[in-house]
C-alpha cells in the first residue's frame, strides 16, 4: 500500500501547478474561475489535513463525560448544548472544544485571518 503522497499533499501540488503554471496562461475571463478552483483545492487540502485532529478531540470530550456512545460529529455536540445534557464542570472542557473547532474552521476557510 503507498501512502505517499497523500491527498493534501496532492491537492497541493495541483493546487500549485494550477496558479504557477496554468494561470498566467488562461485568458483573463478565465482567471477569475481558476482562482475559484484553486481555492476550493486549498480547503479541501487543508480539511483532510486538520480532519483527524478535530474528530479526535470531539470523540474525547464525549467520552470524557460519558457520550460515548454517540456518534462523533458536530451534530451530536450541538444536541447536547441544545438539551443541556453537559454539567456545569464539562463547562471548561466544552469551551476549549469549541474554541479548537472554530480555529480548525478558519484554519480551513480563511487560514490568513489567523495570521494577523
């Protein structure tokens, strides 16, 4: 099995080769969807990247408070927000999640806002 390149890192190249090599030769009404592309291409490198991350640190918070057996997804999180099943000492705990899972977010959509 290989494992390398993996798909950001393929993303990323032909995210690369995209803007050096093939947009300075597009038409300029062109330009405009190509960077569009790139962009889309940039996010989906990034998510696959920070994915793992994110999903183990919200499967730990629901097994650290005895959510273990549900699904480990965003939607769970909110229904427990939401029903206010989470304890005031989970309190914490749940806003360094959430905290982790808007960075990972910007990270993705916007990872240059984070750098000012």
């Amino acid at each position: 099995m290989i494992n390398q390149p993996d798909g950001a890192a393929l993303l990323h190249e032909a995210r690369r080769t995209l803007m050096e090599q093939l947009l300075p030769a597009l038409p300029p009404n062109q330009a405009y969807t190509a960077r569009m592309v790139a962009r889309a291409m940039g996010i989906a490198a990034r998510e696959l990247q920070y994915k793992d991350h994110t999903a183990a640190a919200l499967s730990d918070f629901l097994d650290a408070y005895g959510f273990d057996d549900l699904p480990v997804n965003e939607r769970s999180l909110c229904s427990l927000i939401r029903e206010r099943k989470l304890t005031d000492e989970s309190r914490p705990s749940l806003v360094a999640l959430l905290m982790l899972l808007t960075r990972s977010k910007l990270e993705l959509s916007n990872p240059k806002y984070l750098q000012s």
